[in-house]
C-alpha cells in the first residue's frame, strides 16, 4: 500500500506545495499581462477609422505624384516668393463667377457697372430704339402707348424677360415702378422680326439708357431662346418677377 496514500500531513504539504507553485505561475502571468497592458504589447484589430486614414493617405500621395508629374518642383520654387506680392495684387472680385449670380441682384447689377458697355452695340441699340420709343416714349418715360422704361424693374431685371418679350410680346396688367399698367388692349405685340443684333443692342441700350444701368444683352442669348418665337403673348406669370 502507498505509505503517503493514508498520510494526513504528507497530503497536505503536496496540497500546499501545489498552491505555492499554483501562486507562482498566476503572479508572473499577472505580471506579463499587466505589463503588456500597459506597455501596449497587445496585437490591436485596426479601426475603420485607420483603415480609413489609410486609405486617404493612399489617395493623396497618388494625387500628389500625378500632380507633381505636371507640375515639376522647380517650377513651384520659382513662383512660391512671389505668391504674397501676387495675392495683393489680384482682385478678389473674380470670386464671384458670373454663372453664380442671381439674375438682377444688387450684386449683379454692381458687376454689371465695372463692364464697359460696347459703344457700337449701344448705336445699333440706339437706331433700333427708334421704334420702341414710339409706344415707350423716346425717353424711356412711358406714354400712351406703353409703360415706362426709364427706370424700370424689369429692364434691368433678368435678361432672359427681356428676350422673351421681344420674341413673344406681352400682354395683361404689368406693375412698373409700382404702378399697374393694364390699358393696352393689344399689350405689346412679338418683334421677332429683328436680328440676334438688333434684339441684344436694343436691350443693351435700354439697360443703359435713361438712368439705367445694367449688364451687356449677348446676341448669342437671343439666339439661344429663338424657339420661343411662335409661342403665344406672355403674361407676368410667364416671366421671373425681377
Ligand atoms: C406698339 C407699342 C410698343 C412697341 C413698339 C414696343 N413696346 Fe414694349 N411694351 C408695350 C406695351 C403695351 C407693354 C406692356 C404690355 C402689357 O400690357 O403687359 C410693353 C412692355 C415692355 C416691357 C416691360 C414693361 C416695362 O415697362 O419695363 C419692356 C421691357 C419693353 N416693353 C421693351 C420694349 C423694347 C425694348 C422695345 C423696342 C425694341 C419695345 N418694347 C417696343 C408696347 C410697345
């Protein structure tokens, strides 16, 4: 029979020797996790955010090198020293791009004055003008037969009304200048009949004319809205209120 089988305190001390090392081996494991805690030694999985950033930084050196192939680095050395003389000089206007800007707003209209205004293009507006100014007065002060135009909304308003009208006509109550005008009983009839020149030249002289001031009318604008000729008389529902 096994002498240590039936031995009381030989069991115990194996027990208590089995615990001391038990208690070793759990101290030095508390050790080795504690200190790759806080040494970071444990392997991370990589957040979205990290891939992400990888990603981005991938794109952007590959930008870069595209760039770079265009642009060599003497090329940008050479104009860096310059850039702060350069930047004082330039006009910050050209921040605002034309086809930003809201048709007949304050801001427009402020461009619009910086613009010389073609002198032949305002003589081919001036000769034409001839007829308008039998309806709207050869002042633009309005008259039996037409409202003002002399200082009305709508002629330095949006340019693409103006077009319109002249391709379309117009007709029923228009308010000018805070007036209703709605005695015309014909309104005023399509002038379609006049060339991309004529129609951007008569508009451009109105703008400018009579205490008006506003933006150039382009013959190519005209020519862009041609096929509303042959639709029916405008209304002031048709047009954008200026
Ligand atoms: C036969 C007369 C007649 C002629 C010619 C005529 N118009 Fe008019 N025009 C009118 C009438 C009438 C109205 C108002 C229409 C309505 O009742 O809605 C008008 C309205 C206008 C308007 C909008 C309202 C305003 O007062 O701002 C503009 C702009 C305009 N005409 C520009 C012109 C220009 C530019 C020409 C020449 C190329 C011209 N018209 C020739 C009679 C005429």
């Amino acid at each position: 029979m096994d002498p240590t089988r039936d031995n009381l305190q030989i069991r115990f001390k194996a027990f208590i020797d089995g615990l001391g090392i038990f208690t070793i081996f759990a101290v030095i494991l508390l050790i080795i996790l504690g200190g790759a805690s806080i040494f970071g030694w444990f392997p991370k999985g990589e957040e979205p955010e990290d891939a992400a950033g990888k990603i981005r930084s991938g794109i952007k050196s590959e930008v870069s090198a595209e760039q770079a192939k265009f642009l060599t680095e003497d090329a940008v050395d050479a104009v860096t020293p310059n850039v702060a003389q350069l930047l004082s000089k330039s006009n910050p206007i050209a921040v605002e791009v034309p086809a930003q800007l809201v048709p007949g707003s304050e801001t427009e209209k402020k461009l619009a004055a910086e613009v010389p205004i073609d002198p032949a293009q305002m003589e081919i507006g001036k000769a034409q003008y001839l007829i308008c100014g039998a309806c709207h007065g050869q002042n633009g002060e309005g008259g039996p037969a037409g409202p003002p135009l002399a200082g009305s909304e709508w002629v330095t308003g949006p340019i693409s009304n103006l077009i319109k009208i002249q391709l379309r006509g117009l007709t029923g109550p228009i308010e000018v200048k805070g007036k209703v005008y709605d005695q015309f009983p014909a309104g005023m009839l399509p002038m379609a009949y006049q060339t991309d020149e004529q129609i951007a030249g008569a508009l451009t002289y109105v703008r400018n004319s009579f205490g008006n001031k506003a933006s150039a009318v382009k013959p190519e604008e005209v020519k862009a809205l041609r096929d509303e000729v042959g639709k029916p008389q405008l209304t002031v529902q048709d047009l954008i209120k200026p």
